[in-house]
C-alpha cells in the first residue's frame, strides 16, 4: 500500500514538472513575441 502511495505521489509531481515547463516555454514565447513587437513599433 506504501508503494503505491509512493508511485501516485512520484507520477503527480513528474505531470507537474512536466506542464510547468510546458507553461515557461509558453511565456518565453510570449515575452519574445511582445519585444518583436516592441522592435517593429521602435523602428
């Protein structure tokens, strides 16, 4: 019972680490699409 309590716990914290990834690649491409447009508004 112990182990498997172990193995749900390890499975959420691998699905968390895996979609906060997903979301600081997303906001690196936001951040990066804002200055594009701050580029193009500056020149």
């Amino acid at each position: 019972m112990l182990k498997a309590i172990g193995v749900v716990l390890l499975s959420l914290i691998v699905v968390s680490a895996l979609s906060g990834c997903n979301t600081v690649r997303g906001f690196g491409q936001d951040i990066r699409h804002v200055g594009g447009a701050i580029e193009r508004g500056a020149s």
